[in-house]
C-alpha cells in the first residue's frame, strides 16, 4: 500500500485559494456583482495542476503526462463528457419555451390559493426533465414572483418554493450534471442511483409540500394565467420514462434529441438552421464542466500517484469509524467541496476519486455512493448565499421589481433542510441495501 502523503494534497488547497480567495475579494471587498463567478475555474485548475507537476522530483515532466493521460483517459472520465455534450444538446433543442408552457399548464388548473405549492411541483418537474437547477430558476423564478404578487404570498417563500423544487430536480434527474458525475465517478447505474436517490428525496419533497400549503393556507388569491403548449412536453416526458424504465442513457438522450427535434421543426417553433445552432449551442454550454472534469482527473492522477489520498483517507478515517460514520464522512467531504466552490458539480467532480476509495475502506456500495455525493452536494449548494442557485433567483426578482436578499430566502429554503434530515435518517436508520 502507498505510504500517505499530507504535501501531495498541496494542488488541491492551492485551487481552494486561489478560486474561493479570489471570489470572496471580488464578490464582499470589491463589491462585484456576482463576482464569485468572475473567477475563471478552469484557469484555477490550470495553477493546480501546474503546483501538482513541480512536486515530486523522482519523476520527470514526460512520466507525469503520462500518468495524467492515463487519469483523463478512464472509460468512466470519458463517458462522462460523452454524457455531458449530449444532454447539452437536448437542452438546445427543447428550449426553454417547453418549460414554461409545462408551468403554466400547471398553474392554470390547479387552485391560486395552492399556487405556491404547485410552484415548488412545476420546479420539481421541470428540473428533473431539465437537468439544470440554474435553468429551471430563471425560468420560474419570475412566474414565482407573479404568483406572489397576484396571490398575496410572501416573494421569499415563493422563490424558496421555487429553488426547493430546482434542487430536487438536480439532485434526481438522469441529465443533470451531477447525476452524470457521480454515477460515472463512481461506476453505478444511473437507474440504480435515481431508485436509492429518490427513496431519499421524496420524503424531504412531501413534508416540503405540506409546509408550503401550510405556510400559505388561508390567502386569498387571483389565477395566474399564461400561454403553453403541451406537445412541447412531449421530449422530457420520454427521457424521463426512458431513464426510469433502464434504457441506455445515450439512448434515451438520443431518443428525446430526435422526438425534440421534429416537434420544434413540425410546430414551426424553430427553422432547420436555428435548430442546429441551438444544438451547438446547447453542446457548447458544456465545455467548462468537460474541461473541469479532465482538468480534475489530470490533477487527482498525479495527486494520487503522489500519495495524497492515503493521507487523506487516513484523516478520515481517524475521525469517521464504521460504515456509517464513512458514508456521512462522505457526505461532509462533498459538502465542503461545495462550500469551496460554490458548484455542486465541481465538487463531486472532485471528490468522485477519493470517495471511490472510501467506498472500498468502509464497504459503501457504488450506488449509496453516488447517492450521497449527488444528495450532500445539493443540499449544501441549495442554501449557500453565494451559489449560482441564489445568486440568479435574486437577480430575477431584482428584475420583477422585487428586491429581497439571499437571507430573507434562506430561513424558507425548506427542500434542502429536510433532503439533510432525510439523508441522515437514511444514513442512521435505514440500512442500505448491499
């Protein structure tokens, strides 16, 4: 066995700094809107990576390369990018008119004084079929303000619905990113996670429900109308019975590519040239997650070759004991990535090789693994104040004359407090499966 070495992990604190340090200069000293993601993630991995070959004198530059060559190359590293720039294309073809029209279907049939249930619903749905927290929370998020408007519901809690709902979505759906890196990360079955992640999840989401009908009980309330088209749902209803059924997931995303495609051309929604723009476009949205999952396999190659994950296993270890001490130690590992990067798919990126190699110490099965990174990375990303998830929801109701801060959102975030509450039960309670 690799003898463990605390300086290896070295490349590791230098991105936390330089990414993290230099977002908190831009985003609290300087007063940058947004400024955390002014930082250039890629370049941050790039210095990385460049700390990780100056180390270890005993191998040349050439011997590294090959070692990075080899961690990039991993079948798991490749279907992950091949997974990545197809549902960027799906996305691209569906647009996100198909979204709204899903919501507004929604609203239109359900009772106003239930509108901000049914926000959290429609959320659940859309970022399920999405894939995209972010994306489903500047779809909505600006109908949420509406309902709160037009219902007599407090904004907060409208967005707080909505940014729930986003998140169990992210968390589950079979093209969101996280699910594509934590499956492959961890060699598990993306049906298999979604069946042990959604025994996790739906809890959390019906208590989520009640306390939102709670909450907003007794309003009087106006209908919020809208136009909608439900052929357009058409694509995502497929992929998500595709991906529940078992099917391949290049079939399915294939499959939902091909039917998206002919509705949009049929309904005379898009031109054969806007289409395939929209599909480059979609494919291009992917680069910097597919560039940070080569630059992190590059990097964790030559950390591991260095002996960085015995070090940080044998930390572990020492405060973690048992199975479930390692899965929650698992759980706390991603959610401080997260804390670091404010990128729920960053950091189970980064994270994906040495819970592999917790999962092996204390006899985690690839798919309660991958389950916990996806589920303790949302639910840290889901109430960071700082996280993309928020920072857009605040710039929408900005945008709607609504202006609330991330603290007046945060003590009615329900979803990601009961998704931890959920997950620990599952952890401490339920015995999972083997």
């Amino acid at each position: 066995m690799k003898k463990g070495n605390p300086i290896a992990l070295l490349p590791i604190a230098v991105f936390l700094v330089m990414y993290l340090g230099l977002g908190l200069l831009f985003e609290y000293v300087m007063k940058i809107p947004m400024g955390f993601y002014n930082v250039p993630i890629v370049t941050a991995f790039l210095v990385a990576i460049l700390v990780a070959c100056l180390q270890n004198r005993s191998l040349s530059f050439d011997e590294k390369l090959e070692l990075m060559g080899r961690g990039v190359g991993d079948k798991n590293i490749i279907t992950m990018l091949l997974i990545f720039l197809i549902a960027g294309t799906f996305v691209g073809v569906v647009g996100r008119s198909s979204a709204q029209s899903v919501a507004y279907f929604m609203l239109s049939v359900i009772p106003p004084r239930f509108a901000a249930a049914v926000l959290f619903v429609v959320a659940c749905f859309i970022s399920t079929a999405m894939g995209t927290s972010v994306g489903t929370i500047t779809l909505i998020a600006p109908i949420a303000v509406e309902v709160a408007n037009a219902c007599g519901f407090g904004v907060p809690l409208c967005i707080g619905a909505v940014m729930g709902g986003a998140m169990f979505g992210d968390n589950l759906s079979f093209i969101s990113d996280t699910t594509i890196a934590a499956c492959n990360g961890q060699g598990c079955a993306m049906q298999d996670k979604f069946r042990g992640n959604f025994l996790i999840a739906l809890p959390a989401a019906v208590v989520t429900l009640l306390l939102t009908l709670i909450a907003t009980a007794g309003s009087e309330a106006m209908q919020v109308t809208g136009e909608y088209n439900l052929v357009q749902i058409i694509p995502y209803v497929l992929v998500l019975i595709g991906g529940i059924a078992g099917v391949n997931v290049f079939v399915v995303l294939l499959g939902g590519i091909l039917s998206g495609a002919l509705i949009m051309l049929a309904t005379g929604q898009t031109a054969l040239t806007d289409l395939l723009a929209n599909m480059g476009t979609g494919a291009a949205g992917m680069f910097e997650t597919s560039m940070v999952a080569v630059l992190v396999a590059a990097m964790c190659a030559l950390i591991r070759e260095y002996g960085g994950f015995e070090a940080l296993l044998a930390f572990i270890r020492s405060l973690f004991k048992g199975r479930r001490g390692g899965q929650l130690g698992m759980g706390l590992l991603v959610g401080a990535m997260d804390i670091a990067t404010a990128n729920n798919t960053v950091a189970i990126v980064m994270a994906n090789p040495i819970a592999k190699e917790m999962s092996r110490d204390y006899g985690i099965t690839p798919r309660r693994a991958a389950c916990l990174l996806d589920t303790f990375s949302c639910i840290f990303q889901g109430v960071i104040p700082y996280g993309a998830q928020m920072l857009v929801a605040i710039s929408a109701c900005a945008e709607m004359g609504a202006a609330i801060s991330a603290f007046d959102i945060i003590p009615v975030l329900y979803y990601p407090y009961l998704l931890l509450v959920s997950s620990l039960i599952a952890i401490y309670v339920i015995p999972a499966k083997k």
